[in-house]
C-alpha cells in the first residue's frame, strides 16, 4: 500500500498536483481494533454517525482493507453510516454483495461465488462425484460452504463430508472420517494458516492419495509446495488470482530495507508514518504469497483514479475549488473504468469486479505452483486445463472419486441414504426407458404407441398390425362370403322355380327365402372384421349377423314348432292351433324376435358404442388394432340368440319321430352344436392369442355360423339335392305315402 501510494504521489499524470495522505495500521483483532477505527472517523474527538451530511466528517475520503471478511463485517458498518468508500482487498464473503447493506463497499478481489464457481467447476471437469468440503470455522469458510452446497444442488457432485477448522480440530479422526467415506478430492477453502495446519497435519499422519484443491487463499503459497512429505499426500490443485508483476515494487523494497534502523525503541519515520521495524528481509518479503498483492495495489489506484476524476484534473493539474466529500468519491468509484498493469478495473452495481479471470494452479514436482489453466468469466468457453500438465498421484490416469461407480446402460440409480451419488442399480423392466440426462433414478414408461425390452435407455415405435383388405387371409375370407352368398342366390332361384314341390313347401315355403336373405345379410359382418377399425366398422362387425342371426334362428324356432303343433298338438289344443292358423302367428314370432333384438342392439349401442381399441398389452412390441365391444353392453342380444337356439332344438327333438321329409331334429341339431362348438373354439383362442389374424378367426366363426357348416350346408343343400337328382321324392304322392306311413305307426303305439 505503502509502494502504491508513494508512487502515486511521484507521478505528474493521475494527481498532478495533490500529495495523497494516509494512516496505515494492523488490524490486529475483531474485537481490540475499535480504538484504531474511532481514531480514523472521529471529529475533535467525536463520533458522530448521525450528523448532517457534509458537515463535522472526519479527513478520511477512503479506505483500503480490512483483510478478512470477519474483520470486515466488524468495521464496515462504522463507514457505511457516511458512506465513506471501502474499498477491499481481501474480503470475499458474499454478504459484501448486498448493495442495500453495504452501499459504500467496494472490493478488488473476486467474491466467494465465483471462486466455488470456479472449483465447481474444475470438480465437473474431472468428473468428481464425492468430495470433501473443509473450510475456515468464520465468516469466509461458512459463507463458502453455503454457496457451494447451493451451488452443486442441481448437479451430480455430492458432500460427502464438510468440516469447520480452527485451533481444536482434531485431524487425525477428521482424516479417518474422510477415509471411511471413500473420499479421495478434498476442497480446502480456508485462509491460510488454516490451510497450512491441515497440510502438515496430512503430511504428518501419512495421508495418501487424495487430491487436494485449494482456493485463492492458500493455493499460491511458497512454502507448503517445497515441504518435506507434500508428494505423499496426493496432487495438488488451486486457484487463485492471476498473478502480476508489478513494475517498481522490488527496488522499492530494497530502498526501504537500506535504510538505517531508528534507535528508539526499533521504530523508524517513513514520511508522516511510524511503523514497527522487524527483521523481515527482503528475501521473505518477495517470498510471500503474491496472491493480494495487486487487490491492494488496484484498491489504491482506484482511490486515486476515483480523486482524479472528482478533482477535474487534467493538463498537469487539479482543481483547488473543489471540496472532496467521501459520497463524492464514492460515486466516481462506481463509474470507475480504467486499465491498470494490462488489467481492467471496473465495478458493478454491488462493488464486486465487473471483468477478470482465475488461474488454475498445480503444485509440480519442482515445489511451484504451476499455472495449467484458465477460468474467464467472459469467454464462451470459460474453463480451460491443460490435462498433460498435471502429474497425478496415480502416475498417468485421472484419480476417481465416486460414492456409487455409475450404472450401465439401461438401469436406473436407486438413491441409498441422503446423498444422491450413493445408489444402487437396478434394470428398467419391459416398457420403460431410463434418460440419465434428466433424471437417472427413474425409469420412464414409453408411450402408448412405442415400447422398449428390459434395460433401454430409449423407447422404439410399436409396429401396428391389423388386417388390411389386400391380406391373402382376408381376401380368402371374403370371396368365400361372396361364393357363400352367390350359393344362397343360387338355392332361392331353384326354390322359386319349384315353389310349388312338396319339398319347397315342407322346408316352410316363403319362409325359405327369408332364411336364405337373412342368411347373405350376416355374411355382411365378415367384411367389416378387415381394414383399419373405425367407429363404424366396429359397430357393424357383429350388429347385422346379431340381427339376421335371429331372425334365422326365429324362423326355425317357428318352422319347428308348426311341424310339431301339426303333427302332435293340433288334436289336443284345437283353438291355439287355429288361431295360430288365422292370425298368422309364425309372422309374429319373426317379427317379435327381430324388433326385440334390433331393441336390444340399439340399447346396447346407446350403453357403450362399439369403438376403434388399440390392443397393447399382449405384445410389447406390437399395436393390434381391433375393436373393443363390451360384453356387457351386448350380453342380453347374445342371450336372445342362446334362447332361440335353445327352442329350436327343443322343437326338433320334439318331432324326432316324425315323417322323413318334416323331420329335420339331426339336420338343426348338427347345425346348433356346429354353431357353439365353432364359437367355443373362438373364444379358447381369443383368450389364449391376440394375434391381428385372430380377425380372420372372428370373420369365419360369422361365415360358419351363417353358411358354411351351418343351415345352408346341412338344411338346404339336401333339399336341393333331392330336387335335382331325386325328383320322384318331390311329388305329393310320395310324401303322402310318408305321412300314411307315420299315421299307422303311431295307431300301432300302445
């Protein structure tokens, strides 16, 4: 400070004309330097911090120091009542960054913040995941604990460990404490002798590979480098301010050393200042950590360049006019913007340096601290290190300091105790996915549409399957349904033309037609099973063979009970056989059973429409598009159909023994137990596979249903034979010999 001042003092360029004075002492306590400080603010020996502005101040304009941020929180207030300007050289704490707090204060060196940003930083760059954290047990170490644990929230570094040191701690159980973590990087952010007690007390219990990171306080120091042991300890890395040369300052040393010693007492005048002599050679004095060398030498010249601007000077002099008030001084601070030694000193609305840079230190093998890299607060690219400088304590390979070793590609961290890097690993099922960029300890289900195997880290789009109209499959199916229905056109046109025969009118005559209609309308329902599923598709897959199938069913219910109401129970119950007869109660059977059903589909329907489903949950890989047709909704149509099935094989037994031609039981039996075997094969496979040709499965279950295996085949086509190839069955003549036959038969019975 001394130096600055002086050489301030004899340049005609920043304060031409004014000779700067000052009052430097050490501020040897927090709490025994209050005198000192009163000294500097009193007036005639009167404090007086409530006093009109401008009037009954002390000389002083400014301040350089205190040093540390705990001496001064302690003194800063007393200056902040005048706003008499602090300008700083070695407070860091964060607290100084409050404006509102500290409106007077300014400080040369960087705050804490950017330091831990800094160490953050170079912790990231080696990927270090679990670090130890020990720090001055003050203001400075606290502050920095703080904001390091703000700091590392939201990444993957952990705390194992953080500990306060002062003059009590015990190091050995710290040590072994560190040591049964598994920690191998340890932050030191601690001022100085803190941080030389822990290095010679690590170097004395033989503590080994480990890294060490120091912050700007301690990591240029010039004697811990060089200390027997300091190899054994690990590798050592810092950061600290860019170190400047300052022109001058050497001689200027020596000058001051040459001088003759005072005999009284060992205090020597230098100028207006007494200052206690020592035998501090000039040797130590270059020796010692040049870290605040230059924050005091810019605290000062910014004072000055802060009085030069304040006092108009310019063209070799400064105004006399002016009186300087520490406010006046204080606003030109904060307008500051000049370069000093290649550096530009400029404040922001905090006090805190606008511009600047850290370098990143490592202490070599020679016992220097070695710069290897760079962290500038302006550049895109802000850290830099030089990898192939460092020789680390493994001999060429990055040390590792993890809590848990990362998991493998497709399982998720699943978090053990408080701290997040300590976990166990654990696979992600079948359809999840883990993304370790956003959130490593949890699996993430895959969409609907996508699916993944056990242990992905992304999901794939699930392939959609459904039976298009170009399917061999399907196209099969369909010409079968078309064939099937050209046969039942086929049948009605060779019934129309023998309409008349005894073997049309015993098949039940005009009823006939309705049958073989009925029957080509279900064969509707397969060509709705194929394409992709709509709404109006998936509602008219089952509805027209439900509906048609009834009246099917309906008419043989009916055929059958007229055979055996003729036969057997018109003698018996002579009036229902002929109102039977006269209200044509055949018609209102069909009718009935085809209004109640087409009812039943339309109050189903109404409940729950048959809808477009994507089945996902039989195949992960797989979309199979179907429709999803709810059992309860078409439950009382299904129950229609069982019930009419039912009564139509009752009727047949019923007329098992009656004449050849109108004894159709083994015919309609066939066809009932075809029918629910078909269905019953159906739903086993359906429940066992879900497979997109299940489809086809459903579409031949209608069409056997309707006509293959069913009436047409066992109930027409015989018909149709005998009208063709056995036309001397189709005359009156030979079915009334029939009917003889069976009058005679049963007058026989007992």
């Amino acid at each position: 400070m001394r130096f600055s001042v002086e050489e301030i003092n004899n340049s005609t360029k920043l304060l031409p004309n004014v000779t700067l004075g000052y009052d430097i002492f050490d501020h040897c306590s927090d709490a025994h330097n209050f005198p000192g400080i009163f000294k500097l603010i009193s007036v005639n020996g009167l404090i007086q911090p409530w006093a009109e502005p401008h009037n009954n101040l002390s000389k002083v304009i400014a301040v350089v120091g205190p040093f540390t941020s705990t001496q001064a929180l302690t003194v800063a207030p007393l200056f902040m009542v005048d706003l008499i300007p602090m300008v700083n050289y070695g407070s860091s704490s964060s607290v100084f960054s409050t404006n509102g707090k500290f409106p007077s204060f300014l400080r040369t060196v960087y705050p804490n913040k950017d330091s831990i940003e800094v160490i953050v930083n170079i912790v990231q760059h080696f990927n270090w995941r679990w670090v130890a954290f020990l720090h001055s047990d003050h203001d400075f170490g606290n502050d920095g604990l703080e904001l390091v644990r703000k700091r590392i929230k939201d990444t993957d570094i952990c705390l194992g460990y953080s500990r306060g040191l002062n003059d009590n701690t015990n190091y050995s159980q710290m040590f072994k404490q560190i040591e049964a973590q598994k920690i191998h990087v340890i932050i030191v952010f601690a001022s100085e002798l803190p941080a030389e007690a822990l290095i010679e007390s690590a170097i004395q219990l033989n503590v080994t590979n480990k890294v060490w990171i120091g912050g700007e306080s301690w990591s240029l120091n010039k004697r811990l480098p060089k200390a027997k042991g300091i190899k054994n300890i690990g590798t050592v890395l810092g950061v600290s301010q860019p170190v400047t040369t300052i022109s001058g300052f050497r001689d200027f040393i020596y000058s001051t050393e040459s001088q003759p010693l005072c005999g009284d007492g060992g205090s020597q005048k230098f100028c207006n200042q007494y200052c206690n002599c020592s035998d501090v050679s000039a040797e130590e004095i270059f020796a010692a950590d040049p870290t605040f060398s230059f924050p005091v030498y810019s605290a000062v010249y910014a004072i000055a360049h802060a009085l030069h601007n304040t006092l108009q000077c310019g063209a070799g002099r400064c105004s006399n006019n002016i009186t300087v008030y520490p406010h006046m001084v204080l606003a030109e601070l904060k307008k500051l913007n000049f370069t000093l030694l290649n550096r530009i000193i400029q404040f922001d609305e905090n006090g805190d340096l606008k511009l600047g840079s850290y370098s990143i230190v490592f202490w070599n093998q020679s016992g220097e601290a070695q710069e290897i890299g760079f962290y500038n607060f302006q550049l895109s690219v802000n850290l830099f290190i030089n990898n192939t400088k460092i020789q680390w304590y493994t001999n060429g390979n990055v040390p590792t300091s993890v809590c848990s070793p990362e998991c493998s590609a497709g399982y998720m961290k699943k978090q053990n105790g408080v701290h997040k890097c300590c976990f166990t690993c654990e696979i992600c099922s079948n359809g999840t996915y883990i993304n370790t960029t956003e959130d490593p300890y949890k699996c993430v289900s895959c969409k609907e549409t996508e699916w993944s195997a056990e242990g992905s880290t992304s999901c794939s789009l699930r392939l959609v399957e459904y039976i298009p109209f170009t399917d061999r499959g399907a196209i099969i199916t369909m010409v079968s349904a078309s064939t099937l229905v050209g046969l039942t056109l086929v049948v009605s046109v060779l019934f129309t033309f023998n309409y008349n025969t005894p073997i049309v009118r015993s098949a039940g005559g005009p009823m006939c037609f309705l049958i073989l209609g009925c029957l080509s309308l279900c064969c509707l329902s397969v060509f709705f099973h194929f394409d992709k599923p709509t709404t109006s598709f998936c509602g008219l897959r089952y509805s027209p063979f439900l509906l048609f199938y009834t009246v099917c069913l309906a008419c043989f219910v009916v055929r059958s009970f007229q055979i055996v109401c003729i036969f057997k129970m018109a003698a018996k119950f002579p009036k229902f056989h002929s109102w039977w007869m006269k209200y044509n109660g055949q018609w209102l059977v069909i009718a009935s059973a085809f209004v109640t059903q087409g009812l039943l589909i339309c109050i189903g329907y109404s409940f729950a429409l048959p809808k477009p489903y994507n089945e996902t949950a039989w195949y992960p890989d797989k979309i199979i598009l179907s429709c999803d047709i709810n059992v309860i909704a078409t439950s009382c149509s299904v129950i229609l159909l069982v019930s009419l099935c039912s009564l139509c094989f009752i009727f047949s037994y019923m007329g098992k023994d009656l004449p050849k031609n109108y004894n159709e039981a083994k015919a309609i039996t066939f066809c009932l137990l075809l029918l629910i075997f078909t269905w019953i094969v159906f739903a086993t496979v359906y429940m066992l596979n879900r497979e997109k040709y299940i489809q086809i499965l459903s579409a031949l279950a209608v069409l056997s249903s309707s006509c293959l295996y069913s009436f047409l085949l066992w109930y027409f086509l015989p018909k149709c034979y005998i009208i063709i190839f056995q036309p001397h069955k189709n005359t009156q003549q030979y079915f009334q010999g029939l009917i003889q036959n069976y009058t005679k038969t049963i007058s026989l019975r007992p």
